[in-house]
C-alpha cells in the first residue's frame, strides 16, 4: 500500500514539475522533497534539501505561499555490492 501512494505521489510531483515549466535556476537541491514557494507574477522557487514532507512543511505554512511536493529530480544514491 504504502508503495502505491508513495508511486501516485511522485506520478503528481512530476505532473506538477511539467505544469509550472521552471527555470533551472530557481531549483537548487538535492533532497527528495522540496518546499515550492510562490515568488510571484506566477513564478515559483523550488527549495530541494528537505528530507522529508514533516521538515518541509513548516517552511511552506511560515508565511510562504507555497506547498510541498516530491523532488521531480531527485535521484537516490545507490551503491553496488561489495567486492569482497
């Protein structure tokens, strides 16, 4: 279950990310959830180095228009297996 929300929710953030057509500059980090703030005349800043919706959500109800939403360009770090 938790897969299946965890699928529809990044299914939106990547439907949100092609809606708001964002400039690479006013993207930064490398977390895999972003606080996405208005900066106004319809534009947006997507603030990425939020490890999770909990420690974004305070910055978003703060003042900031804005909500929280999965990094569309996050990319997890893996690593292989070990070489023995």
């Amino acid at each position: 279950m938790k897969i299946i929300i965890r699928m529809v929710l990044a299914v939106g953030a990547l439907a949100a990310a092609l809606c708001f057509n964002i400039p690479t500059s006013q993207a930064y980090g490398d977390a895999p959830w972003c606080a996405v703030v208005s900066t106004g005349a319809g534009d947006v800043e997507w603030d990425c180095h939020y490890y999770s919706v909990e420690e974004c959500r305070p910055n978003v109800i703060a003042g900031n228009r804005g909500f929280c939403n999965l990094n569309p360009w996050y990319v997890p770090m893996t690593f292989g297996p070990r070489k023995h």
